[in-house]
C-alpha cells in the first residue's frame, strides 16, 4: 500500500476509501433509458462495491449518495431516489448483518422524507456491533453546510459557557462533524470521468489521495476499485512532511 511521510507501509492501517459514485445519469442517457435505470444499476454497483471491500479487507467505505444540491433536481427524479434509499434501507439490512457491515448515515436528515429517518435508525441500531466493514452513506451531505454546521455549534458552546475559545483547535473541531467517530478517508475516488470533488468531505479529505476514474458509476466492478488502490499504493502519502531518505 501507499507509504507515509516516514517511508512505513501503510497496510497494516485501517484503510478509509470515500467514493464519489457519479454517472447515473449518463449511463442511462447512453442506453437510451429513462435517468431512474441508471440510478437503478448505481445500486447494484453499489452491492457489488460493498462485496469487493469486503474482500479486500477495507475497514472503511463512505459512499457519496446524494448530495445536498441534488434537491435542484427535478422532484420525480429525487423521488425516484428517495424510493431507492427506502428500498435498500428495507432489502439490504440482512444481508448487511450477515457480512458484518455497520451502516452509518451522515448528514442533515431533517429534510428527508419523515419516514427514512426512523429507517435509518433502525438500520444503524441492527448493525452497530458489526466490525468487518464500516459502511458509510452520506445522505442530503453537503461539506460546506458541514463546516458551518460544526462552527455553529462550537460557537453556541462558547457562547452558553461549556468551551473555552482557546480549547477550539482542529481535534476539537472535527469532533463536531458528522464524522466524528470516523477517520478521515485514505483515498477518495470518483467515477465517471469527471475531476471535481462537488463539496464532498472538505475538512476530512484535506491529505487523501484522489484517484479519478473513467467509469460510470453503474458499471463500477471490484477490478475498477482494485485499479484505484493500485493507484494508491504507488502514492508517497508525505502528510506534509519531507519523503524519506
């Protein structure tokens, strides 16, 4: 694997990978099929996501499901999508729990349909003994709103007497985001061709390795992923230090 500023191998590390799955769309626009196939065959590459960092031994995947623009798309489309998390909030917790997959959700989940919440907190309650896999969705997840979202309520705690300002340094403010209890991803991938990173993890991915892939989403298979962590291995991870000697 990749090795740190201090020459060491990383693979003994709890690998985080954070995928920004894009290319519904297109997937579906290129087969003449209406945008809901794509996003349709986007869960399957999902599933089949899940298997292979499963099989890699990754402790870690966030995956990027909606974002909190998606909402600018048309209401049919985020309908559409919004089944979709019901659908696999539903089918997928067994078999989730039988491969020992912890769910996690990040993100503002007040604007979501009033009946995914309690789905999502099923979810996470079924699985949070599991160890094998952390599986992270971000849901309705903006970095920017994160940000500011993590400084609003550092500031109400200095305000209402619980934190001194001086007590505010970095450990203190990532343990105001939604991933808190998560480590910050290793390497961030995105499919589809494109190279932008559209708000996604801003404070974590500040020294995470980006590998752009030019595959559409619906057709992400375990070699594509194993391309990326090749990619990842071949990186010197200096974390702002000077490479080895």
């Amino acid at each position: 694997m990749a090795k740190d500023s201090q020459g060491a191998n990383t693979s003994k590390k709890k690998l985080h990978v954070a995928i920004i799955m894009d290319g519904n769309g297109r997937w579906a626009k290129a087969r003449l099929l209406p945008r809901p196939m794509g996003h349709r065959a986007g869960i399957d590459a999902v599933r089949r996501t899940i298997e292979a960092a499963l099989s890699r031994n990754i402790a870690y995947l966030t995956l990027y499901s909606f974002s909190s623009e998606n909402w600018r798309r048309p209401a049919s489309e985020v309908g559409e999508l919004m089944g979709l998390l019901r659908h696999y909030l539903k089918s997928e917790l067994n078999a989730l729990n039988k491969n020992g997959v912890r769910l996690r959700v990040i993100g503002e989940r007040d604007r979501l349909p009033s009946d995914i919440a309690p789905m999502i907190e099923e979810a996470e309650e079924a699985t949070k003994n599991n160890e094998k896999l952390n599986l992270t969705l971000a849901l309705n997840y903006g970095g920017r709103q994160e940000i500011v979202a993590a400084a609003q309520t550092l500031a109400r705690a200095v305000v209402e007497n619980r934190l001194a300002l001086k007590e505010i340094d970095e450990n203190t403010f990532a343990r105001a985001l939604f991933t808190a209890d998560l480590p910050d991803p290793d390497l961030v991938i995105r499919t589809s061709g494109e190279k932008r990173i559209s708000n996604f993890l801003l404070w974590q991915s500040a020294y995470a390795e980006y590998v752009f892939l030019d595959v559409l989403w619906p057709d992400f298979e375990a070699e594509h992923l194993d391309e990326a962590l090749e990619e990842f291995a071949r990186r010197e991870r200096r974390l702002g230090g000077l490479p080895p000697l």
